[in-house]
C-alpha cells in the first residue's frame, strides 16, 4: 500500500507538518498520532478539516473512504464548548 502526501497543520498555524499516510488511517488515529506528536492537551478534543472541500471529517471514516488526494492539506482545530476558559 502506498502512502499518500499530505500536510497536517493546526488552524491557528502553530504547527505544521509534510507526511505520506496509509489511505487506511483513520481520522481519530490521525488525531491521536497529532496529539501525541505534537503534545496537544489531552483533555481537550479535536477535528479534521480536509481544506480542499471544507468538510469536516469524521473520526470513524478513513483518509480514503473520504477523498483525500495527494498535497491535500488536513488542518487540525480544537472543539470549543460554550462556557470553556
């Protein structure tokens, strides 16, 4: 299987990184490789923008199953809740 070259970065434009990924890599393993890597806080949650079409990704689904394409950018955003600090 071969990977596929894409651009993780956090939406503020902190972080950022060029990566090839299996296809079969769901989102949620994406989010938790970022956080490790990256040592995001672990008490907070985060999604997955693909920036070419907009969509917000789910965590189940896989880089595949949802379309990503080579030099795609995936950009990393927390989830804020109403009343957070």
């Amino acid at each position: 299987m071969t990977n596929t070259s894409v651009v993780v970065r956090m939406a503020d434009g902190t972080r950022k990184a060029a990566v090839g990924l299996p296809g079969n890599l769901t989102i949620s393993q994406l989010l938790q490789a970022t956080q490790q890597k990256w040592s995001l806080p672990i008490n907070a949650n985060y999604a997955v923008r693909l920036e070419r079409t907009g969509q917000q990704l789910d965590p189940s689904t896989t880089l595949n199953s949802v379309g990503v394409q080579e030099n795609d950018v995936l950009e990393v955003y927390p989830i804020l809740e109403a009343g957070q600090k």
